[in-house]
C-alpha cells in the first residue's frame, strides 16, 4: 500500500469553489490516494480554533477561501507555525481583480451564492431543461437556446443539465432509428441545434452496459454492431444535410462537449445580435 495523503479544504463558505479547484488539481494525478477533509461555514474564531485542531491531527496539504482578513491571518500564522503547507485559492484572482479594478475588496463570504439575476437564471434553465428532457414537450422548442440531437446514449441529458446549470436553456430530442425527427426542427433559426455523436464500438459497449443494469437481455438491433454503426451514420448524414454542427462525444467528458457547445453558442449569437 502506498502513502495516504491528507488535503483539508477549508472555506467560510459552502466550500464549492474550493472542491472544484482540488477535483480538478487531483485528476492530474494517477495512482495517490488522498483523503480529503472538508470544513465549510467556518466563520467565527471558535470555527478555526476546531478546524486548526483537526488539521493538526491529520497534516497535510491545506486549501482554502477566508475572506475575512482576520481568520485568513490566524490560519496563514497556525499553518506557518505547524510547518504545514496552504495555498490561498482566492488570493490570485481577488488580487489581480483589485489591481484591474482599482478596487478594494469586499470580503463578503458566500458572496458568490447570493439570489441574484444570474442565479435566477439557472434556475429557470434548469427547470427548462428537464421539462424539455429526451424528447418532451418536442413541439415547443422555440424558447430553447440550445437543442442538442442524437442517438440513444450519446450523454444529451447529463450535458443539457450541465448547461442548464450555467444559464442555458437546453432541451434534447433523441434520433430514433426508423422514425424522422420533428418537422419543428427544421424552421427553427435562433436556437442552436447541435448534433452528438459516438463511435459505434464504443456505443454498443455503453449500451450493453446499461441493459445489464436493468436485467434485460442484449440481443437485439439496440446494441447490434452493425445496426448501431448504421444508426451513427444516418444521424451524421443527417447532421451534414442540414448544416447542423455535431461534436463526437467518444472520448470527451461531460465538461469538455459543455465548452464546445458554449463556444458554438457564442459564435451563434453573433448572428442575431
């Protein structure tokens, strides 16, 4: 067994930005096994004095967002003390920002979760989305800023929720081998369709995969080889017929098809704006 490496994440906040920052940090490296501590909503002295003591218990590397400059200074000077290694998220961009800005600084905890016009905005994207999920309400897509396309297991929902959590009003219609997808599709102009697609082998595994989750048997044209390479192509022959931009989703995760799609819809926009 190798080391075991402690990483505390300390925020006087929910903690998401930090989490973020270490799920993505960590995915850089293969084969560490590392248990992550989590200490949210630490505002009070009290707060740091038990977090300080738990660190202490299990040492290792600490992250953190504190915006208020006192607790930030008792946890810099207590980590300084125990020899103990920290990095201050928030520090980099907070201090480019008040050099840019020419600006100081609020220090307002959790300021990033507060109700406000963006917030509201998710919301309403995300209740539009599921309402608009795997074909529903399929007539009635106008209000839609992107329509994501493709075949069966070609991740439209997960990526539609992702954009909905951004702001984007996302809805997705499946291709069904043997039936035409809605007349609809064909007048829209402002929202964007887009086209998923992924290669046949790796599709016919996905498939499989998830017949054997639900105890059904996997003989049929759903995870046929050649059926499923037929089905691919037909929906990028459709793609291509309608100038529709399509994205191969075989090797990109969830986050990468998402910032493809928002680079689209950028270019996209220009044309009505």
């Amino acid at each position: 067994m190798g080391e075991k490496y402690h990483l505390h994440l300390v925020s006087d906040a929910t903690g998401e930005t930090l989490h973020a920052v270490a799920r993505a940090s960590l995915a850089q490296f293969d084969n560490v096994d590392v248990n992550e501590h989590a200490h949210t909503l630490v505002r009070s002295e009290r707060q740091l004095k038990r977090v300080i003591e738990s660190i202490g218990e299990d040492r290792g590397l600490v992250f953190f967002t504190m915006v208020r400059k006192d607790l930030r200074k008792e946890l810099i000077s207590q980590l300084a003390l125990m020899g103990i290694p920290y990095y201050d998220v928030m520090e980099g961009p907070v201090g480019v920002m008040e050099r840019a800005f020419g600006v100081a600084e609020t220090s307002k905890p959790g300021g990033q979760h507060e109700v406000d016009q963006d917030y509201l905005q998710r919301i309403d994207a995300l209740s539009y989305t599921i309402e608009h999920d795997d074909g529903q309400l399929v007539n009635d897509l106008s209000e839609a800023e992107v329509i994501l396309l493709g075949a069966s297991r070609t991740c439209k929902t997960p990526t539609c929720v992702y954009l909905a959590i951004r702001g984007i009003r996302a809805a997705n219609v499946p291709l069904v081998p043997g039936m035409p997808p809605p007349d609809n599709l064909f007048k829209y102009e402002e929202p964007l369709i887009i086209g998923l697609w992924v290669s046949p082998d790796r599709l016919v595994q996905v498939r499989i995969n998830r017949l054997a989750t639900m105890g059904e048997k996997n003989k049929t044209d759903y995870v046929d080889p050649q059926c499923v390479r037929e089905e691919i192509m037909e929906t990028r022959r459709l793609y291509d017929r309608h100038g529709w931009p399509s994205i191969d989703v075989t090797r990109r995760s969830v986050e990468e098809t998402a910032a493809n799609i928002l680079n689209l819809l950028d270019e996209h926009r220009k044309k009505f704006a």
